[in-house]
C-alpha cells in the first residue's frame, strides 16, 4: 500500500507541476498577444488596488451578494490556500504514517484549524454542487444560471475539492486513532470517525494512512494536471488568475466598471479624432484587439452564470447572456492563440502580419480560427452573433454581479465601435437618430427652438442663460433639462414638476435652452465615439463659458478674469444626462458637480423648503433607472421622497435596487426595434403588475417611456387596470406639494430661504 501510494503520488506530481507551470507559461504569453492599456490606467494608486483586493477576497464582498453560495465559497477559497500545509504534510505520511510538521504540527491552533476547514471546505463545495445540480439546465432552458457552462469542469472541480476535505478530515481521524492521547480539542470534528477505527489494528490504520495520503495527493495533484491541460479552464484558473484581474481593475477604489465608458484608445493611447494616427484602429474587431486586460478577463470567467441570471435580454429570450459571449471570446482567443504566438495577425486591411515561415508550424485548427469573422452570423462562422452584440442595453446587471470583476460592457462598446465606425454595420432605425443628432443635436430632430416650447405651459418665467442673463453667477443652479425633458411630451411633464417644484421652494436656476444639445449618451454607447465626442466638446464650451469662463484662441477654455467664476452645479433629471455630464464629460474638459433632481428634491423636502401636505393615495411601486441606480449608486433619495408623500404604501418589486432590472431603453436601444423574444419593458411591467399598483413610479425619461408604453399596450389588452399611473418622483411630489387651498403651493414659500448647496 505505501510503495503503491508513493509511487502514483509522485507520478502524478511530477506531471501537474509540469503541466500546470507549462499553462501558466503560456497563459502569460498568451495575455501579452493583447494590446497595451493607457500608461497608469491600471496600475495607478498600488497600495489602494492592494486594500482593494484584500477586502475583495477575505471579506468575499463581491461573492455574498449572495448569501448562501457567498458563505459556502468563501471556505472553500480560503481552505484552499491556507490548507496548504496539509498537502505538505500528506507527502510526509506516505513515508511515515505518523509524520507531523515541524513547529505548528503539533500546535492546537493550527489542528483545530486544519480539521475544522478541512470539513468546512467539503461541506461549503457540497452545498455549491447541490446548488448547481438543482439549478442544472433543461433541455431546452433558459431558467439555470448555468445553462451554457461547462458542466463536467464545475462537477470535476467540485467534487475533487469535497474529496481533499475529506482525506484532510479522514487523516486527522487516522492520526487520533494511532494516538489516542491526543483527543480533545485536536480532532473537534474526527474524534466520532478516530473512536470508530479504534478496534483496528496499527499496521491496518498505518495502510489506512497511506490510501488517504495518496488520495489526497493524487485529487490535488491531478487537478494540477487537468488545468494545465486546459488553460481555457477558468472555473479552476479564477482561483489564479482572480487575483490580477481585481487588482488590475478599472477603478482602484474598488468600484465597478459602470458609469462612465473609457476613452477609445489604439496601441494604449487615447485616440485623438481631430488628428488620429495612421496605424490608429478604431474598436474591436479580432480578439487580439482586446486589450491585455480584456483578455485576462475572458481567461477568469468562472462559467458561474450569475451575469445571465441577471441579464434583461438573456431573461426576455434574446441571444444575448453576458456570459456566453465572455466564453465565445475566451475560447476563440484560445482556440486561435497557436497562431497569434507564432507571430501571426492581420493588418486594417486584411494582410497577414505572419511570414510563411513563421506560420509552417501553426496547427490548421488554429489557422481556420484566425479567418473566423468576430462579429458574424451562424453562416459566417462570426464568433459572436450581431443580435447578440446589439441586444445589450448596457444596464450593468452583468458587471455588477460578477465576482471576479469583467468588465462586459467595456468589451461590447469595443466590438460596437468597430461595426459602426468601420464597418456601418447596425441597426438601420439607429441611423435616423445618429443623422438627428448630427444635424440637430437630438435624437428627433426637431429644432432647437423647440425645446423651450415647455416653458410657455408655466405661469413663471425661467431665465435662460445667454438670453435672459448672462451666465450663471446669478442662479445656484444650471438645470440640464436634456432632450427627452424638452421634447417629449409624456417626459415634459416631469421637466414642469420639477421646475414647479424648484420655483416653488425658492431655488434660483436657469436652462440652456437652444444652446443645449444632446450629451451623446446614445452615440456613444452604440459606438459612435467620434460623434459623442463632437457634441460633448459643444457642450462642455457652452457650460463652460456659461459658468464664468472663455475660449481662448485655440479654442480651450480658460476663467474669465473679468467676470466673477460661479460654482459649476448641475442639476439633471435625466439619469443617462447625469451620468454623461458627471462621468464622461471629465475627459472632455468638462468638471461639473453634478445631481440628480431627486437628490435635490429630497434636499429640500429635509430642509423644509417642500412639504409635502396632500395624501396621494394609493399602492405605489417604485423602478430603478439603471442609470441611477448601479451605474451611479443613487437608490435612497427617490424612496425617501415617495415615503414622505402621505397616503402613499411603497411595495419593492422582487428585482430592485442592484438587482433592479432594465427598462430597455439603455445602450442607445431606446432608437432600435426589438424583434426578438419578448420586450423588456413589458417584462418589467408585468412584475410590476403581479403588485397589483395604483402607481408605477420611476425617476428617468427614458423608464417613463419604455413604461407607459408597456402599461398602456396591458390596458388595451386588458391584462392592467385603467387607473394606473406611471409618472415620475417628481410629479408624486408636486402633487403632495400643492394643496386646493393653495393650487400654486407657493404663497407661503416665497419668503422661505434658499437651500444649502449639495455636496
């Protein structure tokens, strides 16, 4: 039994260590055939990105956002790495049955410890492979969040890992039965096996010692070599390769990857589109186009699916699951990386970078991969279908619930700004609103002069700046009114019940008026950057020489010196405005304190400038604009104010705040067709209606949209009640605010003072 348990032992060492370093070689050339990222973008504030991993791994934060595979992971994770020690000591009982490691073997700490995870990691991968055989997929199914993985590698993984706990557990109780002046607090967990084996003799528990050793050697040492066979493997890798991809992370603070999108860059230089580079490419369109960091990403994916549990187009029966396209990606960089290793690429027209002779030795099953188009259909052999790429509405649920932190929607803009800027290949209704933003700065293309026409319906004058005054000095705040605000009707009404509101608590503001344009938002994130970047840069002059400052002569813009510089506060009702002006406008010259109006509303109702006095009865549910809510983590204020409207019940809906689900409307999908599978929007609302609501209530133009367009189709249909309501936050306030004694609500607030700034 000793000589056998060795022997495999050592057989099969020698060949994981092998495998394994050979893969992790590779792995590491493999994520070099990436390009470059923006010198510091990655690497900026170490020792924050360091506190960042640390609490990411040993607090799991990222994992218990689900609580009961949270927990059951998190032994596991930390068994395997602090557990160390009792493969080190399972390679000396196969030489001697009663080996114990020098120093802390005998130390009562480090037994209890060792036994007691020992169990705890088996019971923790027990409970995850019951979670993942009760959720395995149906044939067909879309219900599983493992619908698509690989199964056999999450069973291999998980019960090797239920096997090592149970040889540490089996050893612990071997070494208390061939010791018995050991039991107590030593062997917490084995003394009820160790009591049981006690009739043995000691040449049978010395055998006994060995078939577990070995065992434990073999399990731990042929998943070594089962990696290194498969580097693709990330349900194994992630607990490698992890590490890096959270400490190379977009944002250092440990913040996700939502918000602003990044800069298009080419050879990790931000592209400059008044004067780009020759060699500059624009967007995604081979895998090795993906940066160094985005292909790390595709290698972590841990298969575990909870980006497609959560995803609103994978949920509604598109193509799209965050989760298979990370795994199409990865498995076609692998599938191709013979090639890219050997020296072997394409250039912007479509020649071969490889000579022949570097090539003479690269695999054909590589070589076919590389002519695969990345964006194709079925028939093309793309690796990843267009209805895939356009079904996104970049809502952020995927990254948001990732536990190793991809950065999915970053890589989808990417392969966006390829099939629009190179190869005009989109949704053709999208073109219209690319063509209005063009010509008149919005999506509909209506006149500029039209998005004023909402200020005539009010019976109190709003200054426009340029017009009325003469920058914003005189008022505490800009209020963005954006293109839905202005010029669609069902979205306008929020636009007059906030600047009701606003006039009413005696809060001095202004609007752009014509001289707003459209932020680009839609432009962008369909993957028009050059666009974006052509009207962001208008509206950033505009703000700027709006809040006290100039154009020089080369058109920057520099202070004033002639007139006092006013605080830049911006106030939006628009989620996707805010985001744009807050996040992305940074990186066009633009720094703005920018809010929510429900954060300001709220704000006011504290300070007593609103009260709202009036019931509004009825059984409310509230919807969280993605937007807000996880792209810029603003979930409270509109609660806040809905609970201090009276008469009003608020009912969560099942998927809120972080696990809020989309609209629809977002990722430019506001101006395409949704043809496949069923409506998001409709989706929402029918999880809205199993509440049974008087009042939907939202705090974004475009959910306003995409909502009463759902309710009102379930009215006509009559699967909703005609009396309810979707309207915004600020409508639900205003008619609080207002009472019959006082329709304008603003004879006593005239006087009051005027609010605190927000910070």
């Amino acid at each position: 039994m000793q000589i056998a348990a060795i022997v495999v032992s050592l057989v099969v060492s020698v060949a994981g260590v092998a495998l394994a370093t050979r893969a992790s070689v590779y792995l590491y050339r493999f994520m070099r055939t990436g390009q470059p990222v923006p010198a510091g973008s990655r690497t900026n504030a170490p020792a924050q990105r360091s506190a960042t991993l640390v609490r990411e791994f040993l607090g799991h934060t990222r994992m218990t956002q689900w609580r009961l595979v949270g927990f059951a992971h998190w032994f596991v994770a930390i068994g395997f790495y602090t557990l160390l020690l009792s493969l080190v000591s399972a390679y000396g009982e196969l030489f001697n049955p009663h080996f114990s490691l020098p120093l802390v073997g005998h130390w009562v700490v480090y037994e209890v410890y060792t036994e007691l995870l020992g169990a705890l990691i088996a019971l923790g991968c027990a409970t995850m492979l019951v979670i993942r055989m009760l959720s395995r997929p149906s044939k067909p199914g879309r219900k599983s969040r493992f619908a698509g993985s690989t199964s056999w590698q999450g069973y291999y993984v998980g019960f090797t890992i239920v096997g090592i706990g149970l040889c540490i557990v089996m050893l612990r109780a071997l070494g208390g039965a061939l010791d018995p002046s050991g039991y107590g607090v030593r062997h917490l967990v084995s003394y009820p096996i160790s009591n049981g084996l006690e009739g043995l003799s000691t040449h049978t528990l010395e055998n006994l010692v060995y078939l577990f050793a070995g065992l434990k050697v073999t399990l731990s040492l042929a998943w070594a070599c089962t990696i290194g066979l498969n580097p693709s493997m990330g349900v194994a890798w992630h607990r490698f390769l992890g590490f890096p991809n959270i400490w190379f992370k977009r944002n250092a603070d440990g913040s996700t990857a939502l918000g602003a999108l990044q800069p298009m860059t080419s050879g990790g230089k931000e592209i400059d589109f008044t004067d780009p580079g020759e060699d500059d490419v624009f967007g995604v369109s081979q895998v090795e186009q993906f940066s160094w960091k985005g292909l790390l990403d595709f290698s972590t994916c841990t298969e575990c699916g909870r980006c497609q549990s959560q995803c609103p187009a994978w949920n509604t029966g598109k193509p799209l699951s965050p989760k298979l396209l990370i795994m199409s990606l990865r498995d076609n960089g692998h599938a191709k990386a013979p090639y890219l290793l050997a020296g072997g690429g394409k250039t912007a027209e479509g020649e071969e970078k490889g000579s022949e002779a570097q090539l003479a030795d690269v695999p054909a099953a590589a070589l076919a991969e590389a002519e695969r188009p990345l964006i194709g259909t079925l028939e093309e052999q793309g690796v990843i279908d267009p209805d895939v790429l356009w079904s996104c509405t970049t809502c952020g649920a995927c990254v948001e619930q990732c536990p190793v932190d991809i950065e999915h929607i970053d890589h989808i803009v990417d392969m966006r700004r390829y099939q629009v800027m190179i190869e005009s290949a989109f949704p053709s209704e999208a073109g219209t609103m690319l063509k209005n933003l063009e010509k008149k700065g919005n999506p509909w293309g209506l006149a500029k002069k039209q998005r004023l026409e909402w200020t005539k319906e009010l019976d109190f004058d709003i200054p426009v700046v340029g017009k009325d005054i003469e920058d914003l000095t005189e008022v505490d705040y800009l209020y963005w009114v954006g293109c839905a605000g202005a010029l669609e009707d069902r979205a306008k009404k929020t636009t007059k019940a906030f600047a009701e509101l606003l006039h009413i608590a005696g809060v001095k503001f202004a609007i752009m008026g014509g001289d707003e344009k459209c932020t680009g938002d839609s432009a962008r994130r369909l993957g028009n950057e050059p666009l974006f970047q052509e009207l962001g840069m208008e509206n950033v002059a505009t703000l700027n020489t709006a809040f006290g400052e100039e154009l020089d002569d080369d058109g920057n813009t520099t202070p004033d010196s002639r007139k006092p510089k006013s605080a830049k506060k911006i106030v939006a009702t628009c989620p996707h405005c805010l985001n744009t002006l807050g996040n992305e406008y940074p990186q066009l010259g633009g720094d703005y304190e920018v809010i929510h109006h429900t954060q300001l509303l709220q704000h006011l109702v504290d300070d007593g400038k609103l009260t709202p006095v009036t019931p509004v009865e009825g059984l409310i549910t509230y919807h969280d604009p993605c937007y807000l809510g996880r792209h810029n983590k603003i979930y409270t204020p509109p609660r806040e104010i809905i609970g201090k409207v009276p008469g009003l019940r608020n009912e969560e809906m099942h998927r809120h705040k972080e696990r809020g689900f989309c609209c629809g409307a977002g990722g430019a999908r506001m101006w395409m067709e949704e043809r496949i599978g069923k409506r998001i929007n409709d989706e929402r609302v029918d999880e809205a209606l199993s509440l049974n609501p008087d009042i939907v209530s939202t705090a974004c133009p475009f959910c306003l949209v995409m909502l009463t367009d759902s309710v009102n189709g379930k009215k006509n249909d009559g699967k909703a009640k005609e009396s309810i309501q979707v309207v915004d936050v600020a409508q639900l306030l205003l008619d609080s605010v207002k009472t019959p004694a006082d329709p304008a609500g603003e004879a006593d607030l005239a006087d009051e003072p005027e609010p605190e700034p927000v910070k």
